[in-house]
C-alpha cells in the first residue's frame, strides 16, 4: 500500500493561504480546518454538506469570516447524521455518539451503559434529544467537536 504525501503546494480552497496538499489535491488545511475537496466557487453544490467536512463551503466561509471554527449548527449535524448516519460530539468534555438506525435514531454517551435514548426520525431527535432533562438545541452552542464519527 502506497501511503500519499502532502508534497504539492496548493492554495486551501477556503481560506486561500499556502498549504501542502497529496497529488490528488487532498489535506486538511492548518489554518482553517477545512478538508480540501475540490471545490470551486462555480460548483452548484456550495451550499451541501459533503464528507468529511461537517458544514458546506458556504457555511465554512460564513464562519470564517466570522472567525468561528468550522462545525455544525445543529441544523446542519442533523442533515450530516441524514446523509452519514454516524456523528459524534463532545459536551462538557464527554463524548456522546449519534446513530441513523432503521428504526430511527440512537443517541448515548460513549462507554456508558444507561440514558441511552431512542427517537423515529432525525426530527424527532432534533426536537426532543437531550442531556440530562436539557434539550440538545437548547445547549447546542457548549457543544465540541460535533463531525462524523471516526471510531
């Protein structure tokens, strides 16, 4: 197997500064956290969220400016748990998962047995997942780290 080097020099399509990118334009930028997909500004597709990004290009350029990093609202990890089933975040340092199952949604606390819970629709869990009685929306904005799961 063949690993790929971060040896070509290539503006980040986000923030534009230099970066070091594989041959085949891919790498997370150092400066922003963006990673590289080729995306342009005359793509049709700006405003969708596509892996492993966890917001659109659109979105990603709104925080930026902003200065804000690049995760989701919950809007937008919601549409991410539709397209990809499995997200992750972190809240007051513990990591929750978050599973698009057949039967609808599963959410937990990684590596805890109990308060697991269960709903029929992302929309469903948008409106009614919660941490300890606090809905999810309501303390959303103390939440880190919200992406797709990586294991």
């Amino acid at each position: 197997m063949r690993i790929l080097e971060r040896n070509v020099s290539a503006n980040c399509e986000l923030c534009k500064k230099s970066i070091l990118v594989t041959e085949f334009g891919s790498g997370k930028c150092p400066y922003c956290d963006w990673v590289q997909n080729n995306t342009s500004e005359t793509d049709e597709d700006l405003d969708v969220i596509h892996y492993p990004n966890p917001v659109s290009f659109n979105r990603a350029k709104e925080l930026l400016a902003q200065g804000k990093p690049l995760e989701p609202n919950l809007e937008e990890f919601v549409i991410g748990l539709e397209i990809y089933a499995h997200m992750e975040f972190l809240y007051e340092g513990r990591r929750y998962g978050v599973l698009g199952v057949e039967h609808g949604v599963d959410f937990y606390e990684w590596d805890v047995l109990e308060g697991f819970q269960e709903y029929g629709s992302p929309e469903e869990f948008y409106q009614k997942a919660n941490i300890g009685g606090v809905l999810l929306k309501d303390l959303w904005h103390k939440v880190k780290k919200a992406n797709f799961m990586d294991g």
